[in-house]
C-alpha cells in the first residue's frame, strides 16, 4: 500500500496543467473541546485533507455531503422547471464549516462569523525536530517535531513515507505529510484514520471577505460579545450570551 501510494506521488507531473488534481486523499478525526473547563468532552468531525505536492483543500466531510446535497435538489428543480425542495433539516449537519486551501506555501482559512464569510491568510509554522522519538499511525512509522501555533505548544507526529509537506487545517512545513498533531493541553487533537489514492480536483470550497488574521479574530471577538449589533438586548438575553461565551470558549485562532 505504501509503495503504491509513493507511485502515486511520483505521478503527480502527468496531471493537467489546467486544474489541480489530488493525488492522496487522508481522512482525519479531529476531537476539540469547545470548552475548556470541560476538556474532556469533545466534539468529533471527520475532516478530509485532498492533496498533491504543491496544493491542498481541507474541509469537514460532512459539510461537502451538505453541499452536494443541495446542489443536488437545486439541479433537479432546475431541470424540471419546480422550485428547489430543500429541506435542511433532513440533511447532515456539519461541526466544522470552515476549509483551508493551501498553494504555493501559503494557507488560506475560510470561515463564518455570522452570516458572513471571511477568508485569512495565516502564517507558516517553524519547527523542532531534532526528536529521537517514533511511533507507528495507521501503518506508517512517524517522527516526532513540535511547534507554537497561536500561542500554543503542538506535538506533531509525521510520515516521511508520504514525503509531502503537508497536514490538517494550517499546519505543514515538515518533511513528509503530518498525521497526528495535539495541542500540550489536549484541547485539539487530529489523527489520520486513512489515507488512499484519490483523484478529486483542487479548489477553494468558499470565497469569504479578504482580511487579515488579526481582523478575523477581531470580527469573530466582536461578533460574540454583540451578535445583533443595534438592536437593544435585555438582561436575559445578555447573561445567555454570556454563558454560551463561556461554554464555547476554544479555538484554533486566538
């Protein structure tokens, strides 16, 4: 399986200059608390990572079986001539609605703050490496680097049998594809739960507002302290927005 998977790789220049086409397809669980006094109950997502040597997407399976499905009905009514019967609640519902596309070094976040998307470019990671530390996920023998990512120490463990720099959400920038990484306070966790050839065309999932990082988390900060800016809210409404703060009070860019 391993050598077949490298074969892969190696035929990633035979591939259509016009588009972007997957090579590896891996499958992460990725457990987060969302509340940090309560880290150990988790929320768990599947969360798919299609990639070749240069580019990748990264998104919630759920949230693409979500989209399909509507543009499913939405084709169906169209070529009927019937308005679309789209009843959401019928459908899966993702945990994750954010996507990262990563190009040419470089990762782009996309993600909702209300009813509006935004999309940041975020930094790059520098890591330590020099570990003597090994471990075996998912049949690949990995390596042992760490690194600070928004304020937080992470242990990623990586594959140079898969020998693209590549890994969930933002994190990359290691000599092979990273396939467990955590943060020190078991707040996050993602692990591969399979990898296999895949060939699955590479775009950006969504296109949000562009800003920079620090204006996300702003606009994000801001969004939870006043959700419906200008409209008067009571005492009530206030304490639950102050308790739903407290409760989801974990996430990947602070």
């Amino acid at each position: 399986m391993k050598r077949y998977l490298l074969i892969a790789l190696l035929t990633a220049g035979l591939v259509s200059a016009q588009k972007e086409i997957s090579d590896l397809e891996v499958k992460y669980i990725y457990s987060t608390a969302k509340d940090t006094t309560h880290a150990g109950e988790k929320m768990t997502e599947v969360m798919v990572l299609d990639f070749n040597s240069k580019t990748s997407v990264y998104y919630s399976e759920a949230f693409l079986e979500r989209r399909k499905a509507i543009e499913t009905q939405l084709a169906i009514a169209k070529n009927s001539g019937q308005m679309a019967d789209i009843d959401a609640r019928k459908m899966v519902r993702p945990k994750i609605d954010y996507s990262v596309y990563k190009s040419k070094g470089k990762a782009w976040v996309t993600s909702r703050i209300g009813s509006n998307l935004y999309t940041f470019e975020g930094d790059s990671q520098k890591w330590k490496t020099d570990y003597t530390d090994e471990k075996i996920i998912i049949g690949y023998p990995c390596k042992k680097a760490t690194t600070t990512f928004n304020k937080r120490t992470y242990t990623a463990w990586y594959t140079k049998e898969v020998p693209i720099s590549e890994g969930p959400y933002r994190f990359k920038g290691l000599p092979g594809l990273i396939l467990e990484i955590e943060d020190a306070n078991g707040y996050d966790h993602f692990i591969a739960a399979s990898i296999e050839k895949k060939k699955a065309e590479i775009v950006p999932l969504q296109k949000g507002i562009a800003v920079s990082r620090s204006e996300y988390v702003k606009k994000r900060d801001e969004f939870k302290n006043d959700p419906y800016p200008g409209r008067p809210m009571d005492l009530n409404r206030r304490n639950q927005l102050e308790n739903f703060k407290k409760k989801f009070n974990n996430t990947l860019e602070r």
